[in-house]
C-alpha cells in the first residue's frame, strides 16, 4: 500500500513540476514577443507620422 502512495505522491510531483517549468518558459516568451512587437509597432515608418519637407510642425 505504501509504494501506490509513494509512486502517485511521485507521479503528482513530476507533473506540478513539469507544469511549471512550462509556464517558466512560456510566461517571458510572451513578454519577449509583446517587447519585440512594440518596438516593431513603434519603429514603423507609418504616413501619419510622416513629416514632409515645407511643412509647419
């Protein structure tokens, strides 16, 4: 009775274990990409924010 309780006590801990290490990557991926696609946003060349040359600021 005891190694059913020790091998799900041991099957419960792998599992917890592998569920977090999955957010670990998974949580700063998102916020690397959320950075890299602001900067992208920002960096574009759009029209509306397009001086031409003559014009008052």
């Amino acid at each position: 009775m005891g190694t059913k309780i020790a091998k799900a006590l041991y099957f419960v801990t792998a599992m917890m274990f592998f569920a977090v290490l999955a957010l670990d990557i998974a949580i700063p991926t998102l916020v690397l990409c959320t950075m890299a696609l602001s900067t992208w946003l920002v960096s574009l060349d759009l029209p509306v924010s397009r001086k031409h040359g003559g014009e008052a600021a």
